[in-house]
C-alpha cells in the first residue's frame, strides 16, 4: 500500500464490516476479534470509502454536506491512519 493521496479510492478493508449500530448511535466498524466504535466524522468517511470514490471526491462530498471547507489535511490524515490500523484499503 502507498500513503494516501487525494487521487486513492479507498475501500473497507476485507474482514471488516462498516455498519450503522443504532444502540450506539454510531457506525461501527466490525472484525472477527471485536468491533471499533467510530465518532461521527470517522464515520462520515468510512461510509463513503466504497472503492469507487477518490478522497478528493470524498472531500468535496463532507465540504458540501456539512457546509464546510478546509478538509482536504483531516480526510487524508483520517485515511492514512485507517491504512496503517488496516481498517482501509487502496491500490
């Protein structure tokens, strides 16, 4: 895997399960060993990491959701930390 860059299409990793857990509240992410509670913004990305978007596709899909700007550092340093725990893939 290289580092993340905006032109990545990252994807959920194999052997993991992105899901909406509605007694948390939150989106979770689930493996064989046990399950990651994800916070809101994390989750907001993990849910578009689909394999098909780039992270500058993403960027510009949070910027306009949430009426905000500047992203483009926290969505990369998100995704290359959820490449190093393995939860996220990309070729």
């Amino acid at each position: 895997m290289t580092e993340a860059s905006t032109a990545s299409q990252p994807r959920v990793a194999p052997g993991f399960r992105l899901q909406w857990e509605p007694v948390q509240n939150c989106h979770v992410l689930l493996y064989p060993e046990g399950m990651v509670k994800l916070n809101q913004s994390s989750g907001e990305i993990m849910k578009r990491c689909d394999g098909e978007r780039s992270v500058g596709a993403i960027v510009t899909e949070l910027e306009a959701a949430f009426s905000a700007t500047g992203l483009e550092g926290d969505v990369l340093a998100f995704v290359g930390m959820a490449g190093k725990q393995r939860w996220l893939v990309w070729e």
